[in-house]
C-alpha cells in the first residue's frame, strides 16, 4: 500500500465543487487529458497518427452504476510518473500547464477508482495496477506491479471510474449523450480545431463520436493565426476559422471566441453583438469561431483549469480586442458587405423617420451597434443621442437667455453662438416637421386604396379586413381613450375628420354603448364617441359637458339600406341613450352631459342608394355633395353627411403646404 504525500482528505474536501455539467465533468476531462500528455510523450511529433483514445461511458443516466473508462496507447506510468502520481501540487507537468490536482477530482467525483497502466523499463514490458481510493493513508491499495510479455506497442493506461459519489456530482453530473457530446467537444474545442489531437472515441451507452473528426468536419477555412500585442496582456495569439453553422449549434450565440491556457478551452464567449454579423457566407450557413491563449492566459487560470484568475471584466476586454481584430481582419470582406447592407437599412430608416438624421448616415452608423439591421433596433440607439443633443441645446439657449439678461459682460462670441443654436433649431424642426408630414401623407395615400378596393367589391362578398384596416387608420377598433393601459392618444388618425382632435384623449370605438354607458342595455354602437374637456370640443373645469362629437362610418359605396333606416332617427336615438347616462372619463371620474349640450355629428358614407333618397330634402354643402341637418326638438346641434371621397380631399388640401413644404407629394 501506498500513502500519498500530504493532507489528501482535506485537500479534496476543499476542492470546488461543480455547479453545472461541464464542472461535473472535469474530473473525466482530466483523465483526458493525462491521456493526451502520455501520448504525446510515447509518439512525439507523431502523436496524432498514432496515438488513440478512448472513453467508454455505460449506465450514463445510474449515479450508482455508471462506469467510465479511459484508456490511451501512451507511455503508462514509468516509475517517474507513479512517483509524480503519488505526489499533491506536483510540478512533473508545469511545463503543460499541469497543477497536479487532476486525480483529486477523481477521488471527489466517484466512489471506485482503479488503474490498469503497462510501461516499459529497459527492454521490459511490465504492468502496474492499484486502487485509488479517498482515505487519510493507504490511498493506494492492491498494488501490483509485474513483468509481462510484449513490447512498446502494448504500452498505455486505462482509469476506470464507477458511482458517482457527493450531492454535488450526482446532481450535476449529464445523463443525455448529446450533453456529454457537447460539452466534451468545447473543453478540447483548441485541440480539435486546431488539429493537435490523436484520435479520441467518445462511447456513450453504445453510441460513439469520434474527435477530432467530429470538430473539424464543421471547419471550412482556415484564417491563420495573428500575434496580437498589447502592453497589458503581452502577446495573445488568436487563431481564426470560419466553419459551419452546427460547429455553433451546441454554443450560445453564432460566433465564438475560446479562452485557451494550456492547451485547454477555460471558457468560450459569444462575440454576435461584437461583430455584428450573423450568418455569412454563399448560403448563409457558416460562423466564426477563434482561439485565444499567449502567456498571459497561461499564468492566471486555476489548478483545476476551469477558471481564470483575474476579474471577468479583464475577460471581457480581451474578447473585445480580439473581436474588433476579427471585424477588421479575419472576416473584414464579410462584414464590408454586412456594413453596406446596415448603410442602406439606415439610409431607409432615415427617409421614413428624417427627425433622426441629425448627423451623417456613416456618422450615425458608428453610433448604432454592430449587428442593428432593423428599424427598431437603429431607434433604440439613436434616441438616447437625440435626446442628450436637445438637452444641450437647450442648455446653450438658457446660457445665451442668461447673459442677455444679466448684467454680465457679453462675450464676443455671443452672436456666432446665437446663429449656431438657431441654425440647429431650425434643422430640427424641419426634420421633425418632415417625420410627422411624412405620416399623414402614407395615412392619406393608403386610405385612399382602401376605400377604392373596398367600392370596387360589388359581388356582395364581404373584405372584413380590409374594412377593419380602414376602420383603425381613424380610430382603433375596440378601444377606448379613457383607459391610458389600452391606447395612446397618438394610436388614432382623427385629424382626418377635424384638425382640433388630433389631440384628443377619450375616443371609443366600435364598442357598446354599455361601455360608455352607466346602467344602459342598448346593443347598438357608435363607431366613435369623442370628448376632450381641454380641446376644442369639451368643456372646461367641472361642468356638464357642453359639446360632443359623434361620427358613424359607413362602408364605402354601400347602397342597401332599410328602408326605415334615417341618419337623423339613428342619430337621435344614440344621444337619447346619452343623455339619460353617465360617462367615465378617462381619470374614472363621472362627467354629465349637459341639457343643452350641442352635438357635432358626422355620418362619413357615400350618399347612394337609399341613403340618397332619404336626405334629398336635406341642405346641401357649397360643393352640393354633402347633406347638413339641423337637429330639432329637444337635441341641439346639427348633422353632416360627408362622402368617403371629400373626407380624404379635404384632408388632403389641409395638409398640401406641409406636403410641398417637406418636398413630399401625394401617390394618384
């Protein structure tokens, strides 16, 4: 029996325990790895044709039952290396990277651990086998140690480990294959990649994967490595390839920067937003991914190699260094085009939003992040600018305001800085006054199409859609103003029908009237109900409200009426129903309508059919099209009857200074 030199019961019960798969599997990575020094040093250069390894997991998904055998054609473990074995914080590996803490983990990680290694002393081919168990003394047991017959070509060693031990590994330790696969993959993702692995067969539960063939399949291009220096970090290598899109598939993100020290990936980090591009290439289907490692990184990762030792802010600047290298070196062609095609997603954003081209396309670009391609994306960058150069500006006019009406001496630079502030001023507002002209007239054009396609639909089949679309470009279907969780006041296009509602905060549309109304029953509807205390049409402080608009749209071109149907009976009925209610304001505070309140009502139809027969004894409007009646008896105010036609030309005069103003015209 063999007692291992120092503290090893403590030593183990100090060892961090995993928190996740890939930790749970560092104990097997380090048989690995010991694997792959051993090969190295039987074959030298030639290691990578002629070494093998392999790794058999059986019972993955048993804590109790599973078993996991490594074994490698290496050296075996010489007396040199059974020494270095038996010895804690050994630096027989240092030069590799090596802490001398692997085969600790195997004590921490599973209950059974037995060696089977045969190496060659002189001309003698001898094999050594024993038991490492977790124990204060003795901790190598059944030790045997015998010649046997054969030559160097039989050389190599087998681990086995069975049952996972500790609440630690048996919670974290990955039952699914393709778990295991990935992670195995990314730990040694270096060596694979970069072609410094013999071969490697993974078998889980009779399934295999075969590395290095496995990770350099994926790999299309190799980008070369560049020698990066820095007065920090010294001189960092990163070695560049461009593979497919499944070399990412088990990684978060699409492009990928590795963290290597000592041969091995300490940590990987996606770099999508650093460069910006997502998948390039003929067909869209490859990614980045890159090594870094130097000596920088070599020095300052943790004995179990899992971990650096430095703040992750330190690892986020050297991802970031290494990432701007990529942009402008490895994949520089790919992200030119990318760049191009961003320009021109900006330059379009730009023409349909002008209140942000405060600066250059190219100047705002660089303000945007690497990978904004979209609309939104680009405004949610920009706005944060936007509102810090009003904020300035603003700041500067207050100063100018100040010494003009101080008493202060006024500096000679006073008038330049008065121009300047009023030049900018200026070009704000005319960028802003393009973005809001630039609306109404999309709203104006696209609502003349609609109401065209929906006239032109005479085979009595119905466009619900497209009449719902029509329908919110004025006023959102099924909401109301007065609940601020439901809509905006800028939801609705009302200042089609009169400039004074542009504003406006309470609306309902297409909604019952037991809606709006306290203790009504009524199933009909208006299609809008409008009241602003403050603008125009409502009253002001706490009186009864004095003026209320109420419109009915009525499909375009629709000609079959009833024929009892009257526009002044529907009318008068819906303010009957309000009159003898209450409406919630949009505070939910009561508001009444007062005896003599004066009704502004507009009935927006096309006057065909029998809605023309029954308003021919109406007055007509001074362009003879539409039809106004006074209303009688207990109701003031008075109905207007105005074509779809009229709606969206009156609109249009309304607004063709703004339009010419913006160098903007209406579509035919």
């Amino acid at each position: 029996m063999t007692t291992l030199k120092g503290d090893i019961v403590n030593r183990v019960k100090r060892l961090p325990k995993p928190s996740q798969a890939a930790e749970a599997l560092q104990p097997v990575f380090e048989a690995v790895s010991n694997a792959l020094h051993a090969i190295e040093d039987a074959f030298g250069d030639q290691f990578q044709r002629r070494g093998d390894i392999t790794v058999t997991i059986a019972n993955a998904g048993d804590q109790d039952g599973i078993e996991i055998i490594v074994s490698d054609n290496g050296v075996g473990l010489e007396d040199p290396r059974f020494e270095a074995f038996c010895t804690t914080d050994t630096d027989f590996k240092i030069g590799r990277g090596g802490k001398g803490v692997g085969r600790l983990l195997w004590l921490d990680a599973f209950e059974s651990v037995s060696v089977i290694s045969q190496y060659q002393s002189g001309d003698q081919l001898f094999r050594r086998s024993f038991v490492f168990k977790l124990e204060s003394s003795d901790q190598i047991t059944e030790e045997k140690i015998e010649p046997i017959n054969g030559s160097a070509s039989d050389r190599g060693t087998t681990v086995t480990f069975k049952g996972l031990r500790g609440s630690a590994y048996r919670s974290k330790f990955p039952i699914q294959q393709a778990t295991i696969v990935k992670h195995f993959g990314s730990h040694f993702f270096a060596d694979f990649i970069l072609g410094r692995s013999p071969r490697i067969i993974l078998d889980i539960d009779g399934t295999s994967t075969t590395f290095p063939d496995a990770i350099q399949e994926l790999q299309i291009e190799d980008r070369g490595v560049a020698h990066l220096t820095s007065e920090e970090f010294g001189e960092l290598q990163l070695a560049s390839f461009v593979c497919h899109k499944q070399a990412s598939a088990n990684f978060d993100g699409l492009h990928q920067l590795h963290l290597v020290a000592n041969g091995r990936t300490v940590t990987t980090r996606k770099i999508d937003g650093l460069v910006g591009i997502g998948r390039f290439g003929p067909d869209a289907d490859r990614v980045f991914h890159g090594c870094i490692s130097g000596d920088y990184l070599d020095e300052r990762v943790n004995q179990e190699r899992t971990q650096f030792n430095f703040d992750e802010t330190i690892v986020d600047q050297i991802v970031k260094e290494c990432a701007e290298h990529v942009r402008t070196n490895a994949l520089h062609e790919e992200i030119d085009s990318f760049d191009a095609s961003r320009l021109g997603g900006l330059r379009e954003f730009l023409s349909d939003y002008p209140s942000f081209g405060f600066e250059d396309a190219e100047q705002l670009l660089d303000r945007t992040p690497k990978n904004a391609t979209k609309a939104e994306q680009f405004a949610q960058a920009l706005i944060p600018i936007r509102i810090r150069r009003d904020k300035d500006r603003n700041q500067r006019i207050q100063q100018i305001v100040s010494q003009l009406s101080g008493n202060d001496e006024v500096p000679e630079n006073l008038v330049e800085t008065i121009k300047t502030a009023a030049a900018e001023i200026r070009a704000e507002e005319q960028r802003q006054l393009t973005e809001y002209v630039l609306r109404r007239k999309v709203v104006l054009d696209v609502m003349q199409v609609l109401i065209r396609r929906i006239r032109e639909r005479d085979d009595g089949s119905e466009d619900f859609h497209l009449e719902e679309t029509l329908h919110k470009f004025i006023c959102p279907m099924r909401l109301r103003g007065d609940d601020p969780s439901r809509v905006e006041r800028s939801d609705h296009d009302l200042w089609i029908i009169d400039e004074r509602l542009t504003f406006t905060k309470y609306f309902a549309s297409d909604v019952p009237f037991t809606q709006l109304i306290d203790g009504a029953n009524s199933t009909l509807r208006s299609d809008l109900l409008i009241y602003d205390r403050i603008h125009g049409l409502g009253a002001e402080g706490e009186d009864p409200l004095r003026r209320v608009m109420l419109v009915e749209f009525k499909k375009p071109g629709r000609r079959d009426y009833e024929d009892r149907y009257s526009p002044q009976n529907q009318i008068s009925e819906y303010i009957t129903r309000l009159q003898n209610g209450e409406i919630e304001d949009f505070r939910n505070q009561r508001v009444r309508i007062a005896d003599d309140c004066i009704f502004y009502c507009y009935v927006i139809a096309d006057i065909v059919g029998k809605l023309e027969i029954h308003t021919n004894g109406w007055r007509t409007t001074s362009d003879g099209r539409g039809r106004i009646q006074d209303l009688n008896g207990r109701f003031r105010g008075v109905i207007e009857i105005i074509e779809w036609a009229d709606l969206i030309k009156d609109a249009r005069l309304r607004n063709l200074a703004f339009i010419d103003a913006a160098g903007l015209q209406y579509n035919n």
